[in-house]
C-alpha cells in the first residue's frame, strides 16, 4: 500500500559544518513503528497531522500537529504513530558540529529534543518540492540551506535560552519579520495574505499589529519601499518605465502609474524630468 512516503538524497555541506544527508515526508498508517534504533545522525522532525509517541533518552512523549522533535546520535529510539490518527510527518537527516549548535541555541537538547513551531507545514513543502528532482543542483541546493536557516531562526527566535520573551520581545520579532519579507520580496507579486502565511499569523491580528506598532499598514508600508525604490530608480537611470515598474513590484504599467500619482503627486515621467532638470541646475 501507498503511503505516501517520500525521501530524497541529499549532499550539502555547509560553512557552519552542518552535513545535509536526505529529508522526507511520510503519511503513516496506523502503528507505523520506527526503531528502537540508534543513528549516527541527527534526525529532526516535524508533525503535519495526526500523533504518536517518541521514546528516547529514557522519556517517552505524546506528540500531535505542530510538533516537532529531534532524534540524537547515538541513542536508542524509538517513536511510532498513533492507532487512531495516525501521524504524518517531515524530516531532515543531518550531520556536524554546526547542528548542535543550532540546536542548543533553539534551547533543544537530548534531555529536552521537542518543541513547537508555528510554521509546522515548512519541513513537509520542503520535502515533497523536490520529490521529481533526480539532481540536486546548485540553486537547489541553495534553496535548501536558504529553507533549512529560516527554519531555525524563526525556532531560535521564539526559543531563546538566554533571556525570556516578553510579549513586546515577541511582537518586535513579528514585526521584524514583516519589515523583512517587504524589503527582500517587494519587487515580487506579494501580498499581505501571503506575507501572514509566511509569518504564521492570522491576516486580521497581524495587520492590526503592525499598525499598532509602525503607525501604518502592512499594504501601505509595502507601497511606500515600492515608491521608494521607483523613486532610485526614475532619479538615477535611464531604464524605461515599464521596467521601472516591474522592478518596483508591478506588473501592470498601468497600476503603477496611477499608484505613482497618488502618492507622489505627478507621473513617474515628470517626476524625472522634474529630478533631471534639478540635478542639472
């Protein structure tokens, strides 16, 4: 029977000495049982659906969506799904003394291997996008430690050893988050619904957030860094500004004129000619 089981090789060796060996994703029937073994990897897991229990270390525990837990090296394990919803799950195999150090900085160690995430979906996307892929090539292979370091810096984020977060630390690390998914992705089609997605928040309680916070909303904060940046653009090239406007985010030369207007006054044409013939004076 069909499981839906999926595991890719993987080879990447990282500048931290992380080694990345295979990940996978898998549908388990009921009472799936894996070990008690031992592995001389690291195994990180995440949960999609379902529960199981994991025994480890000497302490066993019950498991269900959004949680994810971590199998040492070394130590006899076992974990299995549940009889009546079973789990399924993603993980990644990796190596090296970087990883431990990740690990230990997200607070997870072999007397504490669990722990929650929010984006629990990103290890199963992360699995199955390359589930066609018989060569990991070089952008493949940048995609994974680009995926893999979100991961676990939004982990470390939420998880840090060295000072508890209080609910303004957590809010500045959503909002934080905001600043940076527009500033990298704004000459994409982004949207907000897209930029709460990738948060982990509710679209609602995130916009109303980060106007409590900045004093604008998230579609407006995106516009102005797209203004902005047309604004570079127009003063200081000669590029045509249909591609001015898909380098700003926008698609249609249309939409991005009459935005333009509405926020800056004039029409991305005179708004050059206006910043050439002050530059010239």
């Amino acid at each position: 029977m069909d499981w839906n089981m999926k595991q890719i090789p993987l080879r990447l060796k990282m500048e931290e000495d992380v080694v990345f060996f295979f990940c996978g994703y898998h549908s388990t029937p009921p009472e799936h049982r894996i070990g008690p073994s031992v592995w001389d990897y690291y195994l990180i897991h995440i949960v999609h659906k379902g529960k199981g229990i994991v025994r480890t270390n000497n302490k066993e525990y019950m498991l269900e969506q959004g949680d994810g837990f971590v199998i040492y090296p070394n130590v006899i394990s076992y974990y299995a799904s549940d009889i009546k919803l079973p789990w399924e799950y993603s993980w990644i195999a990796v190596k090296g003394h970087g990883i431990k150090k990740i690990l230990s900085r997200a607070n997870i160690s072999p007397d504490n291997n669990k722990f929650r995430h929010h984006n629990f979906d990103f290890f199963k996307y992360f699995s199955i996008g390359y589930e066609n892929t018989i060569n990991i090539n070089m952008a493949n292979m940048l995609l994974i430690k680009s995926n893999f370091y979100s991961f676990f810096a939004q982990l470390i984020n939420l998880n840090k050893k060295e000072k508890k977060k209080t609910n303004k630390d957590i809010k500045k690390i959503y909002i934080q988050a905001v600043e940076n998914i527009i500033n990298t992705n704004f000459h994409n089609r982004i949207t907000v619904e897209q930029i709460a997605n990738q948060v982990g928040l509710n679209i609602s309680y995130l916009g109303k957030l980060f106007k409590s916070e900045k004093g604008i909303s998230i579609k407006n904060y995106l516009i102005n860094i797209r203004m902005k940046r047309a604004c570079e653009l127009l003063k200081s090239t000669d590029y045509q500004i249909s591609d001015i406007s898909r380098s700003a985010g926008y698609m249609d030369q249309l939409q991005f004129a009459k935005i333009f207007r509405k926020y800056k006054s004039v029409s991305p044409t005179d708004y050059r000619v206006k910043n050439s013939m002050l530059k010239n004076e």
